[in-house]
C-alpha cells in the first residue's frame, strides 16, 4: 500500500536513483573487460616473442653445431695427411725422386766422437 501512497515524483526519483547506478556499473564491467583483454594481449604477445627468440637460438645453435662438425672432419683430414707425410718411407720416397739422395753405404759411413 505504501507504493499507491508514494507521489509520482518519489517513486521515479527511485528509479532514476537505480538507473544511474546501473549506468555507472556497466562501463565499469566493459572498461574493466578492456582492461583484461588487453593484459591477455600483452602477455600472449610476450609468450609469442619468448617463442620466437627460442627458436632462433635453436637455429643459431644448429648452424654453429653443423659448423663444429665440418672442423672437426677437416681436423681429421689434416691430422691423417699429416702422418702420412711424416712417413719415413715417404720422405726416404721425397728424398729420392725430387732431390736425387741415396742411403749412406753403411760400409762407408764414419763416426764421429766429440768429446762432452
């Protein structure tokens, strides 16, 4: 019975009084929502730039293995060279057949003592 008794001016000084907090709380709901897409998109384009950097790491790290691999097979190579060259029957071979030395005679070779 109170709401028949109530002056029109009362009861849609209510209603006005509702609205403008239903107004009020609404663009706080959307400004906060804002708020949170745009830390949402904040942070997933972090996680997508960590992502990123990652894989470029492990594309430097496969170029740099790939690197490492190729030296050590030349290291190989050089070292295999090397002892086939550090050959005596090879450099006797060298000796020979560019410079024309021979094998001392053994009969022939004289030693010498120098005194210590």
């Amino acid at each position: 019975m109170s709401t028949v008794a109530q002056s029109p001016r009362v009861a849609s000084g209510r209603l006005e009084a509702r609205l403008r907090r239903r107004g009020r709380a609404k663009p706080r709901f959307v400004s906060g929502g804002v708020v949170w897409i745009a830390l949402f998109a904040v942070l997933l384009s972090g996680v997508v730039a960590v992502n990123v950097a990652v894989l470029r790491l492990n594309l430097e790290r496969d170029n740099v293995t790939q690197d490492t691999t190729k030296l050590q097979a030349d290291i190989a190579r050089l070292r295999s060279e090397l002892s086939a060259a550090a050959a005596s029957a090879r450099i006797e071979a060298t000796a020979h057949q560019q410079l024309g030395l021979v094998p001392a005679d053994p009969t022939k070779t004289v030693y010498i003592r120098l005194p210590r």
